[in-house]
C-alpha cells in the first residue's frame, strides 16, 4: 500500500459500505459510532474502551448501542410506508422481531419499546419464547406469530393468551397442529386467529437455501394446503384462518428470489381467499439480507437490492395479484431479524500476542561452508530479481522438498534444516513483495498471502461470540478501532485462545472481495491493540458455547447523548470462571476441598514449603472468581 489516508482506510476496510453511516472512521484515525446515519454525534470506540478500562470493564467487551435498534426498526417502517404510500396500498405494515435472532432481555424489549409506534410484534418460536412474548407484549394489539413445532401446553397457552385479547396468530407448521387446535376448540370453545406457512417450490439463495423448497423443514405442502382449508370449512371454522405466512430462508441475497416468493405466495393466498377464508394478513416471513462485507461481487454476505426495493417489490407485486383477483390486499407482516439487529452490538477485543512464519532472523555459517539444499537456497536468495522470481519460486519449493527428506532420511541435521527453512520463507516473501509491485501473482501462489500472514492471537473465543464463522463461514467485518490513520504494516490471520485449530478467522473483507488475511498494524511491546468484530447483533450473542469453558465476555449498553456522550444503561460482568464450572456440574466447595488435601500433601512430602502452599492455594481460589479470558 501507498500513499495511506483515512480515504485509503475506508476502501481497505470498507467501512462505508457496510458501516451504513453508523459506523466511520474520525480524524484521529479511531472508529466512532453514530445513532443514526444522518447524527451530529458520535461516539469514538477507542475513547470508550480506554474510559470502560479505567471503569475495570476490560476486553474482551461486547459493546451494545440501543440507538442503532430504534433507527432500524424506523429503517424499515418507513421503507414500507413509502412503497404503501406510492401504490395506494390499503393495507398495513406491521415489523415483526423473531426473538430466536436475539433473546437478550434487554433487545426484546428495546424492540417493544422503540417499535410500539410503528406496530412492533414478536414472534416466538418455541414454549419458551413464547413465555418471554406473552409476559412482554403488555399492550393487547401487539401482533405475536407463533411459528416452530407445538404440543397441547402450546395450544392450550395460545388458547388462552387469545381469550385475554391479545393479537396472537399461531402458524400451522405442519397438518397434525391444526387436528390438535380442532380438538383443543371442540373442549373449550376457543379457536385463535390461525396462520399457515406453506412449502414454496420457489428455493431462497445462500446458505439457507434449504429453508425453501419442497424439502424445507417446515410448512404444508399444497395438497394439505387444500386439505387443511377443507377440514376447517367442515368444522366451520374457516373464519379463523386469517394469515398466510411463507420463509424461504435467512440472508437472501438476490431480489428476484424474494419477487418470486411472493408471486407464487399470492397466487396460493388469491386461491384460499376464492375458497372461502378470511385472510387478512401475509407474513413474508424472514430473509432481508444486510450487506457484511461491502463487497460488489456476488457472495453470501452481501446483497443486490436496496432496503426500499425490496419493500417496493413487494408491496408492488402484492397489490398487483390482489387488484387482479379482486380480492382485498392484505396486511403485511415481516420478521426481518437479522436486518433489525446486526449492526447494534460489536465485540472489542485486544492482540497479546503474535506469531510469524516467516524468518525469524537466524544467522548463517558462510555460505562457503553450506552444502545441498541449504546452499542452493542461499545461491537463490542471492540471486533472486523480479525477473527471475517465479522460477525462484518454483525451485525454492523444489529445494524444500528435497530437504525434508533428506532429514527424514537422517541426512540432514536439525540446524541445517532450520537454516534451509529460514532461507525459504526469505525467498518466499522476497517472491511475494516482487509478484505484488508488479502484479503477477500467479495461481500458484495464491495461497502465499496467507501462508506468509503473522498469526494474531485474539482474547475471546470463536465459539463463544463468533460462532457463525466456525459453523457457518460467515464474514463479519473485522478492523482495528485506533490507529487508522497509520498505515497497516502486517498482514494478519486472527485466532481466538481456544486450544481447537478450528478457532481461526479463515475470511475477511477485502477491497476486491473477500480475502483469507486481514492488514493490521505491528502489536508494540505494551501497548494494547484493540480489533473490533462488527455486526454481531444477530445471532451471535445466543447462539455461542462453552468451548474450553470460555463465558460470556462483559457486556455494556450504551445510549448516544452527544459528541463522544454517553449513557452507559446497562453494564453485565462477564463469566467468572467460578460460574462456568457450575454450568458444567463443578461444585467450588468441593474443588477447593480437593485442592487443599493435594496441597497439604506436598507440604508433608515437602515438594512445597508452607508459604509456597499458601500461596497456590491463594492463586487457585483467586483464579475460580476470575474472568474467564486474559485480564490485564
């Protein structure tokens, strides 16, 4: 890179496309983050760090900005009321938030509280969620959809929830639920407002493309379409089906999918209204992609359409079926959770470390001396130009080869092989920096990037707060929060503490799409280097586990009040790891029991004298309240 600039920043790391204006970076060369795209104030991270720091909140924190959930929540109504307003479209437009995308108390009802001027509802898709929703959803007209599999309790407690008023619209997932809320209505006279999801032969894209399909999991297929329509009109409670609810999938990433899905949902809805129910509402169900990675090709983590086409096309298509069926349009639900949350909450975490590969400054014997491999690879290094770099390459990956075994075979001693491998990775980078002024850099070698990148270690866990990149390959943007204004001088693969080599970050944003390494600056000896994992609010903060025990990191809540102002609303210490060990069945008493007794017995064999006992007993039962990541 040359010429480094803040602009220069913004294209390595594309914060401009995926940030969407809440996120920038300032004239210091640190991240800040905005409530809204269009905010005079902002917030910069590095500051906040150092001030949760000197609060003795240290990272890895996740840091949650509520503001940013109440303008995604604005982002969409609006979107919608636009596409209403300009097709004269009867109906309404009602978000839904699956609480499956984040339970966090405090997101489900920020949502309630921040959407109830837009019509806000919940949708749960188990016992449990729906327990959460019921207890929340205070006021009568909030709309809550119940999708997921449900048993008699679940009927019984959506029975009731609906005797109580409340706007509740269980979906019928499969045919055998709606024979359980025939015989639940033949005992207690109670039928809610019935949903049906039904099995599209449109498929979604990405990589929940199996969502949709005749194969997906749930809904009914035609057939029982017809046959579930018919069983109510003979039960003569055809009147209770109200919605039609369809789901090809999370994260779509192409519009014409979702213009298809709805084409087809709108003949099927057309034909049930012909045959006689009363629907009212369609639930368009999830799949409204956000862009991760800010690229322009096509990849999963990326989309092709705007927040406004989509809702336009869909509003659009909606109204066309309807005026040509003359049937009346229906109002609209959607459970964009992904949109709603993603961009809300980000994990800042610090570098304690870093490993290289390459050289690592070895000192040669004369090269007069050398024999074999370990010669030739000096004679290469010497003789290297960017002329002759890709037949260096080729012959220093020869000369490697033939040098493994030769130790295998025993003729090689370990210093030689050491040299011949510090000469390799030299040549290595020498062929990589020629192959990158001069732009040549073959298919053979694209794997040397990261071959060559420095291994920084991270203090978090994959799987605890990332576990959508292990599962799943899932990009997220991945930056330094300060010093942007330097030019980053290494580039990096990032891996969690976990003892599993599967806690590495394999993909990162790139400037022409995504890349396996990632720049970062050089770590000083000292000084704290401070990454953030950005777009995190979906997902991640319920989905993580236990790997190696490590817990839930610290957690804060912020609200924007002005320039680099802020409410801290909410602060969670993290797990100690006192508490993980109980997740997982580990009585304190009784470790500290055991302890004690070893402990006493090398004093007695005196392997400890009484001051070095005290003293491991002092650091064990110190370390079980501990945090359970590297503390400062």
């Amino acid at each position: 890179m040359t010429n480094w600039s803040l602009k220069k920043a913004n294209e390595v790391y594309k914060v401009n496309q995926w940030g969407l204006g809440y996120f920038a970076i300032n004239e210091s060369g640190n991240v800040c983050v905005r409530p809204s795209a269009d905010s005079e104030h902002k917030v910069d991270l590095k500051k906040l760090v150092d001030e949760l720091r000197q609060r003795k909140i240290n990272v890895p924190v996740l840091i949650r900005f509520m503001d940013i959930l109440r303008d995604r929540i604005a982002q969409i109504s609006t979107a919608f009321k636009n596409a209403i307003v300009e097709n004269e479209y009867q109906g309404q437009y009602y978000p839904l938030f699956p609480i499956k995308v984040n339970q966090e108390r405090d997101v489900v009802s920020s949502m309630l509280e921040y959407g109830k001027e837009f019509g806000l509802g919940l949708e749960a898709g188990s016992k449990a969620e729906l327990l959460i929703v019921l207890a929340l959803t205070l006021d009568p007209d909030t709309p809550i959809v119940c999708n997921g599999y449900k048993d008699r309790e679940f009927v019984q407690l959506v029975g009731m929830a609906h005797k109580m008023g409340k706007k509740i619209f269980p979906v019928i997932e499969n045919y055998d639920e709606l024979e359980t809320f025939i015989a639940h209505y033949k005992e207690t006279g109670i039928m809610p407002r019935l949903g049906m999801r039904i099995k599209l032969s449109t498929k979604g894209v990405g990589k929940w493309a199996k969502t949709g399909g005749d194969a997906s999991k749930f809904g009914l297929r035609i057939p029982e379409v017809l046959k579930a329509v018919e069983r109510l009109r003979e039960e003569n409670l055809l009147d209770s089906l109200n919605l039609l609810h369809f789901h090809i999938g999370s994260q779509i990433t192409k519009i014409k999918v979702v213009k298809q899905a709805i084409v087809e949902t709108l003949r099927v809805f057309a034909e049930i209204v012909r045959l006689g129910a009363k629907l009212e509402y369609l639930d368009i169900g999830g799949g409204l992609g956000v862009d991760y990675d800010g690229s322009s090709q096509e990849t999963y983590s990326t989309i092709n359409y705007t927040l406004q086409e989509y809702a336009s096309d869909i509003v659009y298509r909606i109204q066309q079926i309807c005026q040509e069926k003359q049937i009346a349009v229906p109002n609209i639900f959607s459970e964009s959770g992904r949109f709603l949350a993603a961009h809300y909450s980000m994990l800042i975490t610090n570098v304690p470390t870093v490993s290289s590969i390459g050289p690592c400054g070895l000192e040669f014997p004369h090269p007069d001396k050398g024999y074999g491999p370990v010669k030739e690879m000096y004679d290469l290094l010497e003789g290297l130009t960017p002329a002759n770099s890709q037949e260096s390459f080729h012959d220093a990956v020869q000369y490697r080869s033939e040098a493994l075994s030769l130790f295998n075979l025993g003729y090689l001693t370990l210093p030689e092989r050491a040299y011949m491998e510090e000469l390799y990775w030299r040549i290595m980078r020498k062929v990589y920096e020629q192959a990158q002024i001069q732009g040549l850099l073959s298919p053979e070698m694209e794997d040397l990037e990261q071959e060559l990148s420095d291994t920084y270690f991270a203090n978090f866990s994959l799987f605890q707060s990332l576990p959508d990149s292990w599962a799943i390959d899932q990009i997220f943007p991945i930056i330094p929060i300060h010093r942007l204004n330097e030019e980053p001088d290494r580039i990096a693969t990032v891996v969690d503490l976990t003892c599993d080599s599967d806690g590495v970050i394999d993909d990162y944003i790139g400037e022409d799409g995504p890349r396996h390494c990632v720049p970062l600056h050089s770590v000083h000896n000292g000084n704290n280097y401070y990454i953030g994992i950005f777009m995190i609010g979906a997902y991640q903060e319920t989905l993580g586990e236990l790997h190696n025990l490590f817990g839930d990191t610290h957690a804060v809540q912020i609200r924007i009040q002005g320039e680099n102002q802020y409410k801290i609303e909410s602060l969670i210490k993290g797990d100690t790891i006192h508490q993980v060990l109980t997740y997982v069945s580990f009585n304190r008493k009784e470790l500290l029991h055991k302890m004690r007794e070893q402990i006493e017995q090398a004093v007695d064999e005196r392997k400890l004298k009484l001051d070095e006992s005290a003293q491991m007993m002092d650091l064990y039962e110190e370390g079980l309240y501990g945090y359970t990541y590297f503390e400062e």
